[in-house]
C-alpha cells in the first residue's frame, strides 16, 4: 500500500489489496466528538483527488451532508412536526391548529406522496408529479398550495441543519389559491335569524356573531372581564378551540386502548363511533383513534390567545348593549339554580352548567336556527362575512371595516366591496344620472 498526502487532513493513497485508490476527507467532528471522515474511491487517482477536491469545496463552504444515513421526506417531516413545530406551538410562536392542519396535510399528500424518498434525493419534478396528482383529484388549488408550504418550511429548516443542500419546494411555481367565494346573509335575512335566536337561550351568541363578525372560537371564547358596556367595547383577546387528540403511547398499534391491534375489524364496537370506520389493519400513524389512547396529550377544548391582529378592541353597537345586559341578568340565574355543578369560567357564552359550549353543539344551533326561520343553508363563518358586508354596504369605510373584523390585510377586506351591492347600484344610478339626467 503506498499513500499520499493531500490538502490538510485528506489523504489518497492506493491499496493493494482491492487495487483501487481511496480518498479520505475530514469534514468535522461527530455527535460523539471523533473526527467526521468521509470515503470516496475509484480506479483512477486522478478521478478519486477530484472527488476529494469536490468534498473539501463543500466542506469549506459548510454544504457537507451530516454523517449516516439521510432520512426519508417522512421520517423528516415527523421529526420537524414532533420538535421544531411543536417547540414554537409551546412558546406560542405557532398556533396550535396549524400544527394539526401540518400533520393532517402530511398524513393525506406528503407520506403517500413523497414521503418515501429519501430528503437528499427529493427533486423538483417529484413535487411536480404529486401537485399534479392532487389537481386530478379535483382537490382545491389552495389545499395543494398549502402542502408546498408546508414542505417548502420543512425543507428550509433541513437546509439550515444541513441535511440538504438546497430546498428543491423553491424550484417549484405551485398553483394560485382560488379567491373563495364568500355567500353573505343579506339584510332581510340576518334580521329574521336575530329574530328566531331571540327566542332562544344564548340568543345574544347570534346578536354578538352578525354585529361583530367574531369568528365562532372568539364568540365562544369571549369573558365577561373583556366586555365593557358602559363604554361600549369588547377585548377579541381569547378563543375556544377543540385541538386534534395525540397518541401519547410509543406504539399506536399497541395502545392500551385495545382497538389499535392489527386485525381490528371495521364492524367492532371499538369504531362504531368513526365516520370511515378503520381498514384492516389499523394504519401506522392513525390519529382518529388518538382520542381514546389512555396517555393521549394536546386535544380536546383549550383557551388560547388569538395571534397578531386578531387580538383586537371592538366597538359594541349601542343597541346590542341591552341585549347583552339582559343575558348576562339570565346567566346570573342559571348560576345560581346550578349551584354546586356550576364552573366559572367567566364566559360570555356558555352551558347551563357554566362549562364552555362545544363548537359542534354552537354549529348545530345555527342550523336549526336557519331551519326554523327558513332561510338557505349556510356556514357559522358566514355570519362573519354578513357583518363585514352590512358594513360595507352602510357606508363604512373598508379600512375600518379591516380593524373591527381583525383582518390581516385589506385584501381579505376587500373581498366583501365587490358583494356590497347597494353601493354598486346607488353609484350606477348617480351615473346614470350625470350622464342622461
């Protein structure tokens, strides 16, 4: 065997005893502090110094892959969610929702999609390939613009901790997101469901959805500290979220909860209460039996802080005053006929029993309320929109309308100016008028 030196701690000598030549390169150090070395070989020495030139190039510049084995685009986006995502939703620097949409998006496109590539060895034309995939399904351009970004974030905090190279999500123009469509109540519309909430209890809940334009976390989150009716103000500053249950336990398919077992049938009592039932077996990495593991963590009702302008003061319109008066006077009532069952919580709007109102029960309210007074189906959101378009349509600025409804930015305001009708007709009419007289 006779050896050569290169640059620094790289060496390239050849060996007899397979008659190639071998390059050797130090790149750092490793995990347990000795010396990170890295293998190139060849039957050439000219072919094998060039690589070892190459891997000093990319050693100086700080490119070097970390030493093993490259995880797969699953393996990594399990890591990511499971470290780096749920460290910011700790600190409060991510919402907790979000963490959830990452992980169902990734169970749903990602894995089945990508996510047995390895992370080093994903190209541009793979995210092509699912993209396209996911527009055949007819899934919505804005579902599959959120799967680039999430990948595109994955892969940028993989490039910081030099598993890549670069983030191939950059290399790729995902789709436009669809302006959605937004189906407001009209005027004669909201005034008859105010009429039928009235009759009912925490009839001011609608009252508060269509004059504020709260989105439903923020009504059934709202405290009674946070609302002043003297002065007439709200403080938007908590709301009532239901998060995604996790398994706590190692092995999902070895869960306490029994039902996890591989060979669980769709017909057993255990998934009686799923949608879809299970497929046989349970996949790896189910979450909609989470709710029922004995160690499960991070679900159920919480209260949390909405996050930047969200957080917002709110004019009350003066004639919503009283009708916020006179419930809580109802609310009072029912405290003290609940006596030792009640729990406070300071809320707004609640159950007979003090405890927060599911945001299921909230929305099957709002449908029987538009069934009973007859009017078209429609979302709990939408009475956000009716807000946002009454304003425009009364004459309200679209600036003001943006800080009352706590919108980021004027485009997400500006969506209601095109369905302010009354406005468009008055201005076509005044034209008209200049024009012909």
């Amino acid at each position: 065997m006779s050896g050569r030196r290169s640059n620094g701690d790289s060496s390239v000598y050849f060996s007899e005893a397979d008659g190639k030549w071998h390059g050797w390169v130090t790149v750092g150090v490793k995990a347990n502090g000795a010396p990170d070395r890295r293998h190139r070989q060849g039957p050439e020495e000219a072919g094998v110094r060039a690589k070892v030139k190459e891997l000093e190039k990319l050693r100086d510049a700080g490119r070097t892959r970390k030493a093993g084995r490259a995880p797969t685009v699953e393996q990594w986006l399990t890591t990511w969610m499971d470290t780096a995502c749920a460290r910011k939703v700790a600190d409060g620097t991510m919402a907790p929702r979000t963490l959830d949409d990452y992980r169902s998006k990734c169970r749903l496109y990602l894995f089945p999609g990508i996510g047995k590539h390895r992370v080093d060895k994903l190209a541009a034309e793979h995210l092509d390939a699912m993209y396209l995939d996911m527009l055949r399904r007819k899934l919505s351009s804005g579902t599959v613009l959120k799967t680039h970004r999430i990948i595109s974030r994955a892969l940028k905090v993989a490039m910081q901790r030099d598993l890549v190279h670069r983030n191939v999500a950059t290399l790729v123009e995902p789709p436009s997101a669809a302006e959605v469509e937004i189906d407001p109540l009209n005027q004669t519309e909201a005034k008859a469901v105010l009429a039928e909430a009235g009759r009912r209890r925490n009839g001011a809940r609608w009252s508060v959805a269509l004059a504020e334009g709260l989105r439903q976390g923020e009504a059934l989150g709202l405290r009674w500290k946070y609302l002043d009716l003297e002065r007439g103000v709200m403080k938007v500053w908590w709301q009532l979220q239901r998060l995604t249950w996790q398994h706590g336990c190692e092995d999902p398919h070895a869960c306490g909860a029994g039902h996890h077992r591989k060979g669980c049938k769709a017909g057993c009592k255990q998934h009686a209460k799923l949608k879809n039932g299970c497929p046989r077996p349970c996949p790896k990495g189910c979450k909609a039996h989470a709710k029922v593991c004995p160690q499960r963590t991070g679900g159920g009702l919480v209260f949390r802080e909405p996050k930047g302008k969200n957080k917002r003061l709110a004019p009350i319109p003066p004639p919503l005053v009283p009708i916020l008066k006179a419930h809580r006077k109802k609310q009072l009532q029912e405290r003290l006929a609940a006596g030792e069952l009640w729990e406070e919580h300071d809320l707004v709007f609640c159950q007979e029993n003090g405890r927060p109102i599911d945001p299921r029960m909230d929305w099957e309210e709002w449908k029987d309320i538009l069934q009973t007074a007859g009017i078209r189906d429609a979302r709990v959101h939408d009475g956000r929109h009716t807000a946002g378009t009454l304003l425009i349509e009364s004459g309200v600025s679209p600036r003001v309308v943006m800080e009352i409804l706590g919108h980021s930015s004027m485009r997400m305001t500006q969506r209601y100016t095109h369905v302010g009708s009354a406005l468009a007709n008055d201005a076509a009419k005044r034209m008209g008028d200049a024009l012909w007289g």
